[in-house]
C-alpha cells in the first residue's frame, strides 16, 4: 500500500472504514526500524529487472552503472538526525539537508536506481540536527558511518558492491565532480570508466616527452585537429593519465567557448570516439531519474526525523521508480508485446495509405483516358473532385493516427 499510493493520488485516509488499513503510526515504525536491511532489498529486486530487461537488448549493447549525487533538500527541518548544511552547485546557494549519492544500471531504454547513500557533513560543526543513536553493529548503524565520509569514497565501495550483484554492467559513467586520477584508477581496476575530465591541478597528461595539463593539451589538439564540418568530434589520442594508466581522451565541440573544447576520457582504449560519446550519453537518465523521485514519485512527501527513517522512505521511492520503469518497458518497448502490437498496426496504416494513393493515382489516370483530345485545363476540375472524394472519405477514420498526417498533407 505504501508503494501504491503515491501512484493512485489518493491518502491512507480514504481507505479506512472500507479495508483492514492499519493505522498511519504502523507505516511509520516500519520504515524506521533500523534492523531492516534496504540495500539488499533494493538489490534483489533490480536484479530480476535488469535481468529481465537484458533479454530486450543485444548483448554487445552497452549497459553502464551511472553514479552521481543529487540534493535532498530538508529546508524546513530542524531536529532531523544528520541534517547538514550543504551547497547546490547548480543553483550556487544552501540548503538544509543531504546529498543523496545514487548508483543506477541504465541500457540507453530503462534506469534502474540499485543504491544510495544519504551523505552529510564531515564536519560536526556543519551539522544541524542531532546524530543517531544506533548500535554502530546494526545495518543501520554501519550506514550512518558511511555517511560522514568522502563522497569519492563511498561512490568506490557502491561500484564494487554494485559489481557483485550486477553482472550485466560493461561501462560506469559519472560527471567531472568524481574524475579525480586517483578514483579512476581505482574504479578501473575492476571496470572500464568513461567520464568527462576538467582543468585542475590534480589531473595531469603524459603525451610523448612531455606533461601537459587538460588546458595545453587541448591548445595541441586544436591546432593539429583537422577540420571537421559533419562532425562535432574535434579529435581524440592515446595519453597517459598520471596516477590512472593508459586512457583515451576525446575532444568534442564546445559552442559556448569554442577555444575550451569537452573532454572526455575512457580507460578503454579500443572504443573510437563516436562510441566514447555515445556510452556517456547514457548517463542523462539518471537525471531523468532524479527528476521523477523528486517530482512525481514522492520523495519529500513523507516527513520524519530519523536517519532510519529517511532511508527507509528513499528505499520505498527507489522501488517505485523501479515500478515505473518495469512498466513503461513492458507497455512502450517495441521488442514487448504491447510494443510489437503498436508496431504491427503501424506498418498496417502505412500499408492502407501506400493502397489509397495507389487508388487515387489509377482514377487519375482513367480519367484521363477517357477522352484524351480533351485540353488538360478542363481535367483540372474533375481530378480536384476527385481528390476532394478521397479526402472526405480518409477524414471519417479519427482514429487513423498515419491518415491524419497524410489528410494534412493531401489538403
């Protein structure tokens, strides 16, 4: 019920006096008891979605775990357990609350969000709610340690934890806020990585002789790149990462600052650039994911102040997210049966179409025949009623989604 009734639009209040509800109170003991361990639930359940949703793609489609951060925003709590003080970057401001770091398993047609971690502040000081009273060797427990620690650390263990339950993953992706060399040395030991790279001073490149930084190395590129008009691909080349290994490194086009190209880098040196950008694009459905959490699926709708229950509630949005997705893929996807039958009547209407213009074309003609010593300017009248009949009869199916087009353009 609680997974249901976000979906339905309607309150646990409306149900009671009809069904055996339990009271509200229940709800809320469930989600913050802290023996409960939502990790694996959360794991369990996406292992038999991504399973299943393997048999819908070639094998040799690439399927990535995304990793990336995102704003839990509490502005209006006081007392809740770990509540921090933390900066949005996107909007350049604070805000009460956490940074709800997510790991995702996308195929480029269906996110799956497998894990989080509800992150806060290092710093005690920065800290604005109470910590948690919890047995350090409960599961809840070992999950408020983590909580205090580096983003780029926890995102590590999430990859490796993520790789033992998730067989199905060939790339992850993330954005420039974890390209550091040292977690892509890391990361990769264990799977190849593809993420954009920014100009700062750990992150340095070998290349023949000499050390460049991602600024100079790009100042190269733009001046031995040759033009490319079709493509927005500048160039790519083999450097040594320092601390990293061997990557590729792409430059892309940049049409805001065209002397400051995107970079990106993949410790898979067999990838050509076109495929890099392609992987790496895969990485827009989590925000798309983020955006679904935060907006339609319930994310700040249940209010409560302990961490165990924060956790509890993320994890039951989570699995909804995991709903949609199961039935977006099973009612949308053309490789399911809803999606073969759309596709079937889809080439039908094509077919109907391609069968009337054939009509109108063979009474075109034997009109024409009939008299043909009769001037071509006396004709016009006769084939616009003709066309007129057509018309008017492909007009009374309003249900024909390819005959709307074609009326339109027949008109």
């Amino acid at each position: 019920m609680l997974l249901a009734l976000p979906l339905t639009g309607l309150n646990l209040y409306e149900f009671k006096g009809e069904l055996p509800v339990p009271a509200r109170d229940a709800f809320y003991r469930m989600l913050q008891h802290p023996g409960y361990h939502w990790r694996r639930l959360l794991y369990t359940i996406g292992q038999k979605l991504i399973a299943y949703f393997a048999t819908l793609t070639d094998e040799q489609h690439p399927r990535v775990l995304i990793i990336d951060d995102s704003s839990y925003k509490r502005n209006r709590s006081k007392a809740v357990e770990y509540l921090g003080q933390q900066h949005d970057h996107n909007q350049n401001q604070y805000y009460r609350g956490f940074r709800m770091l997510t790991l995702a398993w996308s195929d480029d047609h269906s996110c799956v969000p497998c894990e989080f971690e509800l992150l806060t502040n290092s710093c005690p000081d920065k800290r604005l709610g109470p910590a948690p009273q919890l047995d350090g060797r409960s599961v809840m427990g070992r999950r408020v340690k983590v909580a205090t620690q580096k983003a780029t650390d926890v995102a590590v263990a999430m990859i490796k934890c993520a790789l033992g339950h998730i067989k199905q993953a060939d790339y992850v992706v993330f954005d420039s806020w974890f390209s550091f060399p040292t977690v892509i040395q890391k990361v990769a030991e264990h799977i190849p990585v593809i993420c954009p790279v920014k100009n700062m001073a750990a992150v340095k490149f070998k290349h023949g002789k000499r050390i460049y930084d991602l600024k100079s190395l790009s100042k190269q590129m733009l001046r031995t790149a040759k033009p490319q008009q079709k493509s927005d691909i500048i160039g790519w080349m083999n450097v040594e990462l320092l601390n990293a290994g061997t990557v590729r490194v792409v430059f892309i086009k940049n049409p805001h600052k065209p002397d400051r190209p995107m970079v990106l880098i993949s410790t898979d040196t067999s990838l050509d650039a076109e495929q890099i950008c392609r992987i790496y694009a895969q990485r827009w459905d989590i925000e798309v994911c983020f955006k679904a959490l935060k907006q339609h699926l319930g994310l700040y709708h249940l209010q409560v102040r302990s961490y165990a229950g924060l956790v509890g509630c993320t994890s039951m949005v989570f699995i909804r997210c995991m709903m949609i997705s199961y039935y977006h893929r099973t009612q949308v996807d053309e490789r399911t049966l809803p999606g073969v039958f759309y596709q079937c009547i889809m080439q039908l209407q094509l077919a109907a179409i391609e069968t009337c213009m054939k009509i109108l074309q063979l009474k075109i003609i034997s009109q024409l025949l009939l008299d043909p010593e009769r001037p071509i300017i006396a004709l016009v009248e006769d084939i616009s009623n003709i066309i007129d009949k057509f018309v008017h009869v492909i007009g009374q199916y309003k249900n024909w989604r390819g005959g709307c087009h074609e009326v339109r353009k027949l008109r």
